[in-house]
C-alpha cells in the first residue's frame, strides 16, 4: 500500500513538473514574438506618421506664388516705372516721384537718399539719358542693399538640429512654426514642435494644432513654466527617439522688457548643449509694421544673436520696401516670407524674385 502511495506520489510530481515546463516555454514563446510585435508595431507607427505627413503636406502643392503676395505692394512701382520708360533720367519730377515711392514703400528716408544717389551717379557714369536706363540704375541699386549670404536653412549633419523661432507677439511666430514644419515633414524628416512660449496662454494650443496637422510630435509644459526646460526637454526627447529636428517656439512681449532678452540668452545656451545642435535663429517680422518693426529687430538682433529673417503678411498691406531695409538694417537674410494663410504660403526668399514682383509693370504682367 505504502508503495502504491509513493508511485502515485511520484508520477503526480511528473506531471505537474512537465505541465510547468510547457507552460512557462510557451510563456517565453509569446513574450519573445510579442516583443517583435511591439517592435515592429512602433516602426510601422512611425513610418505612417511620416508617410501620413508628407501626404498632406503634398495636397498642399503647388507652392504660393511670390509675385501673387506681392500684387499689392506692386501698384505703385508699377505706375511709376511705366512713367519712368517712357520719360528720361534729366526729368526732375521722375525722380521726385521715385523717392515719394520709395519713401511710402517702408524703404526708410537714409535708403530713399542712398538709391536716388547711386541711380543718378551712375547714370552720370555712362553717360546716359533714358528712362529704361533709368529704371535699371534703380533696380540695380535696389538688388545692392540686400546682403550677400546664403538664403539656405541650415541643418546639422548630426541629429538633431535645433531652430529657435524669436520675435514679438503678433507677428505669426507660431504660424510660422507650423509652416515650417509643415516644410520640413514634407522631405520626410521627423519634427519635435517646443511650445516654449508659456506666457501666452493660447500659443501652446496652436502649436499643438500644426503638431497634429504635419505629424510633428510636440512637447509642452503648464503655463509659467521656463521656457528653456521646455526646450531643453524637447531636445532630449528628439535625441532619445532619434527624431530629426526640434523647431522651437519663444516668448514674444514687448522687447521693453529686459527679462526677455534675458530669457532668450538663456534659450539659446540651453539649445546650444549637446546632443543639441542649433543652427538657425529666425526671427519673424511682419511686413505690414514697417520701420516700426526694425526697432523691435535690433533687440532680438543683439540678444538672440540671429542667423536669418522670416518676413510674414507680404501679402496684406506691406509696401515692400521693409524687406530691404530689413537686410541693410540687421545685416542678415531674409530666408522665409509668407504671403498667404496656408502652410505652403511660407516661401524660401529670393532677392531676384522679389524685385522681379515688385517692379514689373503692366507691360511685362
């Protein structure tokens, strides 16, 4: 009886070791193809999120047309300079009604000065009376107040690239941002938006409406928050998921305020910490402030150190001028005008184009 006992005993061991072994083998099975699952689950997720991006993005397509944004801006050099064929360089009254042109275009009374001077000095040069050498003189002193620099946005070989985006409430810096992202996705790079603007209650709210809208991933913080840690976590996150690039939205009251300025000095050393790699400081102006807005320029000029300008609302009531006087003023390029509310609107900037748009008169439309 005993030994009936011990050999149930034993065969009950057996069984339930035997149960174990299969059970927790088949455990390991599913966790090890349930990890490959979840794997590859993530890179299909991201692969879509690109793919969905760029898809919307290319519904986008074509791009705006410079000389569309400036139709208005266009009227009165148009006048002018189909005056200007058909007169000569010795009529006094051309060339008093081209400085009132320059002057209501924004291009600012020293630049009005400096253009007139050189048209006419060269045109002393050639020995030259006629109207159509007139209106060339013109543009080619025009096309020498823009800086001769490279318009291209900057990226760093290795990932990732930080754009801080500066400038004061109201210019569509945040817009601008959604734009650019909307840019950048559609060449199939992966974005992180920084809503480091946290005293502006409905700039992160936007900010995350472009995320959505380009795919882009964003980080935000409560309102109040620093701005820099905002930025410094976004740049841990791109470089911990290996995304391409972190576009940064800032604070934009009045650069009156020191502590602004003081702000920016800070966002700028926090972007310039490795793994980050900052290329670009742009800064948003709106066309329609004029000579105003180049007050506001100097500032962010000299706390943020800018590497280029994006121009926006050339399509509203701008003159034109602001672009040129805006380069001869800061010393740096215009990279990005917008002209429009779509986020194809946002354009790379051309000097030659522009002036092509802004002069071409009713002959050559």
């Amino acid at each position: 009886m005993i030994t009936v006992i011990v050999v149930a005993f034993v065969l009950l061991i057996v069984i339930v070791s035997t149960f174990y072994l299969v059970s927790r083998r088949g455990r390991s099975s599913l966790t090890a193809s349930g990890s490959a699952v979840l794997e590859k689950t993530r890179e299909e997720g991201a692969a879509e999120t690109i793919h969905k991006s760029q898809e919307a993005i290319s519904e986008l397509a074509p791009p705006a047309d410079i000389r569309k944004g400036l139709s208005r801006a266009r009227l009165s050099f148009s006048r002018l300079l189909g005056t200007m064929l058909g007169g000569t360089s010795s009529d006094q009254v051309l060339w008093d009604s081209l400085e009132e042109t320059l002057l209501l275009s924004d291009l600012g009374l020293e630049l009005t000065t400096k253009v007139i001077e050189g048209s006419r000095k060269e045109l002393e040069m050639a020995g030259t009376i006629d109207g159509s050498a007139m209106a060339s003189a013109i543009r080619m002193q025009l096309r020498n107040l823009f800086v001769d620099a490279d318009r291209e946005l900057e990226y760093s070989e290795e990932k990732p690239t930080v754009w801080l985006v500066v400038g004061v409430n109201g210019v569509g810096k945040t817009t601008s941002i959604g734009k650019l992202s909307a840019m950048v996705a559609a060449e199939g790079k992966r974005v992180v938006l920084a809503a480091a603007d946290t005293f502006r209650a409905a700039a992160a709210d936007q900010l995350e409406m472009w995320a959505q809208r380009t795919g882009a991933d964003i980080v935000r913080s409560v309102p109040g928050a620093d701005p820099s840690s905002v930025v410094y976590d976004s740049i841990q996150k791109a470089a911990a998921r290996g995304y391409d690039m972190v576009i940064a939205d800032t604070a934009g009251r009045l650069h009156t305020k020191s502590n602004l300025m003081d702000e920016l000095r800070k966002l700028r050393r926090t972007a310039e910490r490795e793994p980050a790699h900052l290329t670009e400081v742009l800064l948003v102006l709106d066309a329609t402030t004029g000579q105003n807005g180049l007050v506001q320029a100097r500032e962010f000029a000299k706390a943020a150190g800018i590497t280029g300008l994006i121009l926006t609302k050339l399509d509203g009531s701008a003159k034109g001028g602001i672009a040129l006087a805006a380069e001869w003023e800061l010393g740096v390029p215009i990279k990005l005008v917008g002209v429009g509310e779509k986020a194809n609107d946002l354009i790379l900037f051309s000097p030659d184009e522009f002036l092509d748009a802004l002069l071409e008169t009713a002959d050559d439309a």
